[in-house]
C-alpha cells in the first residue's frame, strides 16, 4: 500500500474471480489510498489558522498523514482483499508475482487499473482544491520529490536508497502476514500498520512513494519538476519488490503456486 500501498497481495483464490471484479477492487481501492492519504496531505496536513491562534499552523501534520494512509490500506484490504488480493500498489502486484503469489498474466490487469483508480483520485483532489480561493497546484499536490522537490532537501541517492528498502520491507511484511502460516485475519491491521511506519520514517525524505500509482497520481497535476522525477518513483520500489519477492522463499521456506498455497486471501 500499498500502500502506496498496498494492500494484501494473496494467492489466487480457489475460485477466481471475474477480471471485472479484479479491475473494480484494484480501481477503487487505489483511488481510495490516494484521495485517502494524498488527500489527507492536500486538504489537512498544515493550515494556518489566523482567528485565535495568531498564524499558527494547525493540521495534523506528518503524524496524521501516516495514519490516513495506514488506514486506507488497511480498510482496503478488508473490502476488497477477498475481491483482488488487494494489491492498489504496482511494486506490490510485481513483488506477489515474482514470489509466486499471482500469475504474471494477471499483473498488467492490476497494474493498469491500480494506475487509473489513482489518476482518478488525484484529479478529484485537484477540483476540490481548486475550490480554495488561492490554491496553486503546483507544488502543492502531495507529490513524490527528491532535491529540490523533497520535503527536507533530501538527495537523489538517499531518495532511492529509502524507497528500495522500505518497498522492500514492505512487501516482505505483506508476504509474510499473507502466508498460510501466519495468524488468519490480522494481514490487513499488519499491512496497515507497516504503511503508516514506513511514512513516519520517510515523509520528510521523498513525501513516501513505495507506490508508483501513488506517485502517478499526482506528479502531473503538481508539476514543479514532479513529472520529471517521477522515474524513481517507480524504478525504486520495483527494484524493492523485486528483492522482496525473489528472497522471500528462498529465506522463509516458502513455496509459489506450483507448490501448496502459500498465502490466503485477505
């Protein structure tokens, strides 16, 4: 959330549901993610309260965000995680694929309507906040940035550093919380809770990727050399996924569609 975000990569269930059911629970769920946490830092994250406070900000800050996307992961998965897996995250869908989790025919349907539920929910921010006497958009979209566009002055290197490590420790916990060893039902509060840590550690550096639908979302309706940034935002938590889902058996005993399931749905 994956989640980004993300949500509860599983195995393909018993019975498996309709593409259209998939497209309809990885659109909604990612669009929820991104009006839920993007919107949270857009409409919420710092006001300026002038009435009694004299100029303080007001918000609920970095805390706050954390938490709405930690929750909009983890009520995701609990609608929908039955439906899709519960993905809303393309490193994700990539990371449950190469541990053996979903077909790889399966992926583009997700990743496709991850991206599009996203863009959907990055728009309908931007009306709203359009609505605001003042509102400039650029900048000011909860975009995904390093250098000049990270929320601290943080460098490329450490940018891409953070996203390949916390992607990746974010899809180990999803497939770990998924196994068929794992406690049944807690996968969505595990995941949840993951995603909200991994924005307390890295808002302040990139404003927190590990979701390239996420970072998609709104890069182009925050310009401000947002578009032009967005390759690592995509090219890192990939990476991250792709580490996390080639390890993940090899290190934990785990086995991949062609053994027993490793996973139940959310």
């Amino acid at each position: 959330m994956s989640d980004s975000s993300p949500a509860t990569p599983s195995t393909t269930p018993a019975t498996a549901p309709a593409t259209t059911a998939v497209i309809a629970a990885e659109l909604i769920g990612t669009f929820w993610l991104v009006l839920g946490g993007c919107g949270t830092a857009v409409f919420a994250a710092v006001q300026i309260a002038t009435a009694d406070t004299g100029d303080v900000p007001v918000g609920v800050g970095y805390l706050g965000v954390a938490i709405a996307f930690g929750l909009t992961v983890l009520t995701g998965a609990y609608a929908f995680g039955h439906i899709s897996g519960g993905h809303f995250n393309p490193a994700v869908t990539i990371g449950a694929a190469v541990a053996g989790r979903l077909p790889w025919s399966k992926a583009p349907v997700y990743i496709v309507s991850q991206v599009v539920g996203g863009l959907v929910a990055g728009a309908l921010i931007l009306v709203v906040a359009s609505g605001k006497d003042g509102f400039e958009a650029t900048g000011s979209m909860a975009a995904n940035g390093y250098g000049a566009n990270s929320p601290d002055g943080y460098g490329l290197l450490s940018a891409l550093l953070i996203e390949i490590v916390l992607t990746a420790l974010f899809v180990w916990v999803i497939l770990g919380a998924t196994d068929h060893r794992a406690p049944a039902g807690f996968a969505p509060a595990a995941i949840g809770l993951t995603l909200t840590l991994i924005h307390l550690i890295s808002i302040p550096i990139t404003n927190t990727s590990v979701n390239p639908a996420r970072s998609t979302a709104v890069a182009f309706f925050n310009g401000g050399g947002a578009p032009g940034q967005l390759w690592l935002f995509w090219v890192a938590p990939i990476v991250g996924a792709l580490i996390a889902g080639i390890l993940y058996g090899p290190l934990f005993g785990a086995r991949g569609l062609n053994g027993r399931s490793v996973a139940v749905s959310a």
